[in-house]
C-alpha cells in the first residue's frame, strides 16, 4: 500500500471512522487511510456491509478508477 500511494497525494479530508471489530483474517494495519488516499477521496468502507478488507478485494478486482460507476448503486449493483 505504502509503494502504491508514494506517488499519490493526500486528500485533505480523512475518512470517517466506524467503530467495528476486527474480524480473525484481517490484516492487523490500518487500511481505510491507505485506500482512501490510492482511490483519491473515495471512502467505499461507508457503503454498508463494506469494511476495510472487503474494499481492499474490491480494489485488487476493479482497479482503483471509480468513476466509470455513476453513483453507489451503480458500484454496488
């Protein structure tokens, strides 16, 4: 994550955090500040029922343009 975002630029606001529990198989580093930097402002962790490790798959299946999806229900559908 650190050599995919060393290019990148930070967005200027941080994403929103969700208090959860870490499930058994995720990874023990913070994820949400690295993906939301790599997608550019673009926090997928507020769509329900996705959490950090899910939208790090989702990344590694989509590729991190997200504007070919209109809206969320586009993404999600």
């Amino acid at each position: 994550m650190r050599a995919l975002n060393a290019s990148r630029e930070v967005p200027e606001t941080a994403p929103a955090k969700r208090k959860r529990r870490r499930a058994k198989n995720e990874p023990a580093l913070e994820i949400q500040p690295a993906l939301y930097t790599l997608l550019g402002g673009i926090d997928l962790t507020q769509i329900d029922g996705i959490g950090p490790y899910s939208a790090l798959r989702i990344v590694a299946e989509c590729g991190t343009d997200m504007s070919r999806f209109a809206t969320a229900k586009h993404f999600t559908s």
